[in-house]
C-alpha cells in the first residue's frame, strides 16, 4: 500500500518543514444493459414515450472542452461554532473508522487525509437521495443536518485557507505561516446532463466548477487529464492518482478533492542536532535512522496515560500542530487495537505545557489505496450497487453507481526552512534549568495533523516502520 524512504537531505538551514498532500477522487457510472449501451442512453428512448414529468429539475449540460460554473460566486457565510464543531468531531470519527479499517489489512506504514476524502464524498452526497444518503451519511459521520452540511464544509474550507495567508503575528516565531491549498473539481462526459441544483450546491459551496472530460470515447486521455490536474494543485506531489483501468467508458462523472500542506515547526529542529539513531520497526526489526533532537524549554504539549506518551508539535503561526502519540515499547498493539476518538480527546485533554527533550525520526510516507472495500465495510454499500445507488439530486441519467472511490497522500519531515526561526527560538531565557520530559520516538507511533481551533483533522497516519 505504501512505501517509506528516509531522506537525508543536506542543508544549511535550521528549520524543519512538514509537507503533506492529499488527493481523493470518486467516479459515478451508468449501469450497462445486456446490449452494451448504457442505462442512461435507453432510460431517455424509454422516458420520450412517456409524458413529461410535472417540475422536472432543470439540468445543465457541457459541450466537449467547454468549463460550467466558474463564475459561480461562492458563499461567505459564517456557520455557527457549534455546526462547525460538530463537523470536525464527526470528521475525526470517520478518520478512526478508516485508519482502523486500514490496520486491519495493511502492515508498516499508512497516511490519509480524513478531511480530503470528507470533502470528496460530502460533494457525492450532495447527489444522493434515499437509502444512498442515509448509509453515506451514517458511514462518513455526516453530523450537521442536511440544511447545513455544505455550508460548514464551506465555512471550514474558508477558513483554513484564509488563516493559511495571514502573516505571521505571534511574537514567537518567523517566517510565513502554513501554506494550505484546497481545491475541488467536477469532471462530465460530455452532453451528459447535471442538475443545476446540484451544480449550483458545489460552486456556492465548495467553489468547483464542471468540466468535460472524454470518459466514454477516450477514457485514458480523461485520466490524464485528471491526474495533471491533481498533480498541478499539490505541486506535483500526488501523481497519477487516478492508475490505468481506472476510468473506463462507461464513466459519467467523477469529482476530485485536492489538499496541499506545509509547514515549518513554530520551535525548529537544528540541523547540528540531528544524529545516527535505530527505529524499531513494528515488526521488531530495527532501522538504522536520522533522529532528530531538540530540547525544548517552552512551546511543546506533553501528555502521558496507560501504556503512552504523547507530544503535539506547534507550526508557525500555531494555528496547526502535529499530534504525536507513541505507545511504550512493546504496547504498540495494545494502543492501536484501543485507538478512539474517545481516547484522541482524552489524549488533547490531557495535554499541558512541558520542558521536553524529544528526538525523532526524518520520515516520508507515500500511500494510495482504494477506499471501496473499507467504505462498504463502514456500511456504505448502496451507493456502489448498480441496482440500488439512487443519485437522482445530481442527474436525471438512472442508474448512476460509484465505481470507486481513489485516495493518494503523501507526508515529509525534513530539515529546511529558515535560518531565522532558529534564532528566535533561541533568544529566549529563563533563569534556572527546568526539568525536561524525555520524549524518545524510536519505535512506532501513531500521528495526527489538526487544526488548533476548529478542531479539523487534516491528515492521519502511522509510522510503523522505516
């Protein structure tokens, strides 16, 4: 499922960056009849010897290159705390329901982004009527109603964005604050008819237009041209998201979801620091790695229970962290089998201020799967039946289904930035030594990138072996 190199890169600056990327797509189809042609093609023979249904919804259609809705106004309206809450908090569960499907059946490493596939399949279940949406919404942990849903996956979008552009102010750290990039995409075959409800539902709210992509005459060239798209919104990062066989001709529509992060520590790692050191590998073999050290005074969050300690690591701006939870040597299958939001909470809770020295690995992580089996596993089996899916809000075509859900995402830590954080870090005093929490992560640990205020998951993962 993934593959993870340690990278060793050679610099002469102090500042250790994260970057993280996550793409998610999902693919709608039109069921085949016997003779080869698609359900959609026959149902519209069959619905002109019928009379015309009273207040059909009006639909909008793209010639072959041509881009609908890009002058869409998107929405600036302001959700409620509580609405937005209740979104991210459903968002986390999703996020241990899928990493312990993963666990299940993956070894070593993983790393998705919750908040990537929410925002993909949020956008599907804009479509999606009947039985289809409610095991969409029971399966993804969709907590705000129907009315506002959308508009909270708006206002969060909104606002990680916005606070990814401001300077930063806080008199602790320099240089600029997280750099994060979210961008959402609906590709059609051509002629194909859309809702305007719906098409008007993801321009206002999610800010993505249509465009045509030739999925029944040239389904190699649609998955091209989807791939560069993802791989232009996370800086080349995420390649060939989509792979081979995966667009096929009977391929309608397909929507995209793109997340692009990074970030410097709001306390930097300096590269003078950084030694040979041994990772024990969840196996029990042992790694030979870069750790790297830091002996922090103020800043870090430290926080330890039954068979853990955790650490949460600031970005510039403070705005992000990285939430680290390393199990005590030998417990890494005992906390896993354990992992809840419950325990995530108690864990954020729990954690307070602390002198740490820590050590830790350079790691990078590559992951892709496909997110079909886990979904329909989570209860989501409707929308992948042919014969039950109903997305009927998104296109008056019958027998739309969702052919796959595809998910890519990709994490590095490593040494660069910026000389001038690690001074800032470094001009402040105390003015007798405190007593420092040793935080060595030489074995398997369990992470998590959040959102300080809103209390969005933006990415998850494991380290489980190097």
């Amino acid at each position: 499922m993934d593959t993870l190199k340690s990278t060793y890169l050679a610099t002469p600056l102090g500042l250790i960056l994260l970057v993280a990327f996550g793409a998610a797509t999902f693919g709608l189809a039109a069921c085949e009849t016997s003779d080869g042609q698609s359900k959609d093609a026959t149902s519209k023979k069959k619905k002109a010897q019928k009379p015309a249904e009273p207040q059909a919804p009006e639909t909008v259609t793209a010639a072959p290159g041509e881009s609908l809705g890009t002058d869409t106004q998107r929405s600036e309206e302001q959700m409620s705390q509580g609405v937005v809450e209740s979104l991210t908090t459903g968002n986390m569960y999703f996020g241990v329901d899928l990493y312990n499907q993963l666990a299940k059946s993956e070894e070593g490493n993983l790393f998705f982004s919750p908040h990537s596939l929410s925002t993909v399949m949020a956008m599907v279940y804009a479509g999606a009527d009947g039985e289809t949406a409610s095991q969409m919404r029971e399966s993804m942990s969709f907590r705000p109603d129907d009315s506002e849903l959308h508009r909270a996956f708006n206002h969060l979008n909104r606002t990680l964005t916005s606070e990814a552009t401001k300077k930063n102010t806080d008199g602790e750290s320099s240089g600029d604050p997280f750099e994060l990039n979210l961008a959402q995409g609906l590709w059609v075959q051509p002629d194909f008819p859309v809702n305007r409800s719906y098409l008007e539902t993801l321009g206002t709210q999610y800010g993505a237009s249509m465009q045509t992509a030739p999925f029944a005459s040239s389904p190699e060239e649609a998955r091209k041209t989807i791939n560069e798209w993802v791989a232009q919104k996370t800086a080349q990062k995420i390649k060939d998201l989509l792979p081979q066989g995966s667009v096929q001709t009977n391929t309608r529509l397909m929507l995209t979801d793109a997340i692009y992060f990074k970030a410097g520590w709001k306390s930097p790692f300096q590269t003078s620091q950084t030694s040979d050191g041994q990772f024990t590998n969840i196996d029990g073999s042992t790694s030979s790695v870069k750790m790297m050290s830091q002996r922090a005074r103020s800043g870090l969050r430290h926080a330890s229970g039954s068979n853990w300690q955790a650490v949460e690591l600031p970005y510039v701006g403070g705005s992000t962290s990285m939430l680290m939870i390393i199990p005590d040597a030998g417990k890494f299958d005992a906390v896993e089998s354990n992992l809840s939001p419950a325990l995530i909470q108690k864990v954020v809770d729990k954690l307070g201020s602390k002198a740490v020295n820590i050590q830790m690995p350079k790691f990078e992580i590559t992951s892709g799967f496909s997110a079909k089996k886990m979904l329909s596993e989570l209860g989501m089996t409707s929308p992948f039946d042919p014969d039950k899916a109903d997305f009927s809000a998104m296109s008056p075509a019958e027998k739309l289904f969702i052919q796959n859900v595809q998910h890519k995402a990709y994490i590095s830590v490593d040494e660069e930035g910026t000389e001038a954080a690690a001074a800032s870090a470094a001009g402040m005093g105390i003015t007798s030594m405190p007593e420092y929490t040793d935080v060595t992560v030489d074995r398997p640990f369990i992470f998590a990138i959040r959102h300080q205020e809103s209390g969005a998951t933006l990415f998850m993962g494991r380290v489980g072996s190097m």
